[in-house]
C-alpha cells in the first residue's frame, strides 16, 4: 500500500510539472539614456523566468544587483541612490498571457499581449497589454518583448544635477529562453 501511494504521489508531481518550462539565465536590459550623454544602459544575464503553458502565468525574478553597467560609478550610483537595491533587492513580475497555448507555437515568434504587475524599487505598476514575442524551438519556448516605463512610476527621483543626461522614460526589453521543468 505504502508503494502505491509513493507511485501515485511521483505521477502527480509529474503531471503537476508539465505544464512548466524555466531559466535562470534570461536577459533583461533598460536604457534611460538621452542623446549627446554617456549611455545610461544596463543588462542583466541571470534573470529567472516560468511559464505555465497550461494557464498562460508568466512571472519573472530579478535581483537588482545584477544589472552590469559599462561603467562601474554608474552602477554603484544605480544600485545606491536611485535602485537602492540593499533595501529592495528584488524586482518581480507576475502576469497572465492572453489566449496562450503551446499549440499556437512554432519556431517564427507569434505576438501574445500580457498583463500583469511588476514590482520594481518597492511600487508595484499594473501593465497592461506588454507585447510578448513566443516561439518554440528545440523544445525550449523562446519569449522577448520590450516596454516602455518610467522611474516616477517607481518613486525614482533623478536628481536636477543630472536631470538632463538621464531619460524619465525607460526602455526595458526580456530575452528568455525557457526549458521543459
């Protein structure tokens, strides 16, 4: 009896995970620069990601200290004084894809809309309709977009002393590359 009930439990694990593909190595970039000024751009590499096939959840995990910048005054000024990323040291977003399903993928991108809320700097931002390009190749489902924010949306002041030489409006654009869980 005790070994059935331990069969029955690993075939439930295993239907449960099969809807679920993941990395831990997605990108994501934003770039605040403005033209005729040092570019204000970053990227981090080791973004965690999951999607559900079977409900179309899409959520995504950033550690804010992960963000590599050119140069490193910039990413000390980015990490102390406008992300404050010892006090918020995670940036999150928890979504849902419209009309999503495995069948619809193919190895050319197909465009889905996602809503969600990204939580960035302690605010959390309801988006709605973000673009998500979705394919299949492999047998690893593919998802890049961008997006346009801005820091005032994230209580981000950018001081006046060089208000001029960074944008309020940000371009964030994902890569992921997500496996079979």
């Amino acid at each position: 009896m005790k070994k059935l009930l331990y069969v029955i439990a690993f075939i439930s694990l295993n239907v449960f995970a099969q809807g679920k593909y993941l990395t831990k190595t997605g990108h994501v970039t934003f770039e605040a620069s403005v033209p005729s000024f040092e570019e204000v751009k970053a990227t981090n590499n080791s973004v965690t990601a999951i999607i559900n096939t079977e409900n179309g959840e899409f959520a995504s995990l950033i550690l804010v200290k992960g963000f590599r910048f050119k140069n490193a005054l910039m990413e000390e000024h980015f990490n102390e004084n406008y992300a404050e990323s010892d006090t918020y040291p995670k940036a999150t977003f928890k979504g849902k894809i419209s009309d999503f399903s495995i069948t619809k993928l193919s190895n050319n991108p197909t465009r889905f809309n996602c809503s969600g809320l990204l939580t960035f700097h302690g605010k959390t931002k309801k988006l709605d309709s973000t673009p998500f390009n979705i394919s299949i190749k492999d047998g690893s489902i593919i998802v890049s977009g961008t997006f346009k924010t801005n820091a005032s949306d994230y209580d981000i002041k950018i001081p006046k002393i060089v208000k001029s030489k960074i944008s309020e409006d940000i371009d964030v654009s994902f890569d992921f590359i997500l496996k079979k869980k």
